[in-house]
C-alpha cells in the first residue's frame, strides 16, 4: 500500500523481483494472479498506456532514449504521451501550437530537474547521472500522481545522488507519489516514509526505516551484520 504524498522504498538483493514488480504495477508484464488497484481503479487488466494516462509514469533500470535526438526531443515524447494531438501529428508538425506547448513543458520538466543547460545536448553524450535526470523529467511531463523510480541513482556520484535527494523531496512537496528502487540503503533510509523488502520474489519487512534497519531477516537477507543506521 502506498499513500498519497509518501515516498516508498523498495529494496532487496538482486534478483529479489523488484523491478518485475514494477512491471507488474505498470502494466508491462500481465499478471497471473493479484490485483493492482491505482487511485480506486483496478488497473490488473489494462496495458500500460492505459495505466500511463490515469496518472501514473516510470523509468526504467536501464535507460530508454534516442541516442541521437536532442535531450529536449527526448524529453517531449513524455509530454506527447499526454497531447491532445497525437505523437505523429505532432511530430509532422501538423500542429505547431501543441508541439510548441509540449516543447515548453519538456524544457520546464528539464529545468526542474537541473538539466535545463543541456537542451539541446545529444542524448548520446550524456554521462549516466545527467542521462537519469533526463528519463525522471520525461516522466515527470505525464504529470504523474505516481512516480515510480528503478535505480535512479545508478551511475550517479555524491554529487548527483544529493541533487537526486533534493529532487524526489521537491516531488513530494509538489503533492507527487514517488515509489523507489534503489541499491543506495543511505539514500532510502534518509528519504523514504516506509520501506518494503522484498527477497527471492516474497516480501519479508515491511515498515519505517528504522524497523526495517533492525528486522533480523532484512539484516540476513540484504543489509548484513555490520550494517549500521544513518
């Protein structure tokens, strides 16, 4: 369960079925039992557009963009997901007052995320950290009320991971959901409400930071015996 305006972690080892509980979430993997309910919807049987436009947007664990378009393109294929017009009309230029309307929300979405002086970058060029600001913007132009986040601080430095924190904390103050996969036990122990464990696909803690920090069972499956809080 995730309430409005939290920011949920999800940790585990690797291969604990934490980003295919993203897909499941978010429609890109059918489901063979459960349900997903988002916002009083049951959302279990739509494909992931659908789930996209009642209000919910992703990144990935590993990138998704156009080497070779500009990080500003790349970002408005986000807005045009939501456009009144259609990505192909948009693209044709068949309407230029919904391109130019789309084009702004992308370089404000990329403001928002630090990245506004790499406009007109290639995407190709980015190194890891500005190319994972690039994707949280792209979904951030679907003005999601949920955010689901894989690994966005992979690749990144303490620099970036700060920028990171601050940004999902923006989010949060905006009224917007984050739901969180990440390696970085500081990051998420520091930022999140509530965290899950998930480990060999079955969730096994469930609670605060701090809970979860002192479970037995998380120590064991994840953390390790000389882990220590922050």
């Amino acid at each position: 369960d995730i309430q409005a305006g939290q920011i949920v972690g999800l940790i585990g080892p690797n291969g604990a079925g934490k980003s295919t509980t993203f897909n499941l979430i978010t429609g890109v993997l059918s489901k063979t039992s459960g349900r997903v309910s988002f916002c009083g919807v049951d959302v279990s049987p739509l494909p992931s557009r659908d789930i996209s436009r009642l209000g919910m947007a992703r990144t990935f664990q590993h990138v998704k963009m156009i080497a070779d378009m500009t990080v500003l393109e790349n970002v408005a294929l986000g807005a045009y997901s939501r456009g009144r017009c259609g990505i192909i009309s948009s693209m044709l230029r068949t309407n230029q007052a919904e391109e130019q309307r789309l084009m702004k929300e992308a370089q404000r979405q990329l403001e928002r995320v630090g990245m506004g002086a790499y406009l007109h970058e290639q995407a190709g060029n980015l190194a890891m950290g500005p190319q994972r600001l690039m994707e949280i913007a792209r979904a951030l132009c679907t003005d999601p009320a949920l955010l689901l986040l894989d690994e966005p601080a992979a690749g990144m430095n303490a620099t970036e991971k700060v920028q990171l924190r601050a940004l999902i904390d923006q989010i949060r103050h905006d009224h917007g959901t984050v739901l969180l996969i990440e390696h970085d036990v500081k990051l998420v122990m520091g930022l999140c409400d509530q965290v899950t464990v998930l480990d060999y696909g079955k969730q096994i803690a469930e609670g605060t930071p701090a809970e979860v920090q002192s479970n037995e069972k998380v120590i064991e499956a994840y953390l390790g015996a000389g882990h220590k809080t922050h």
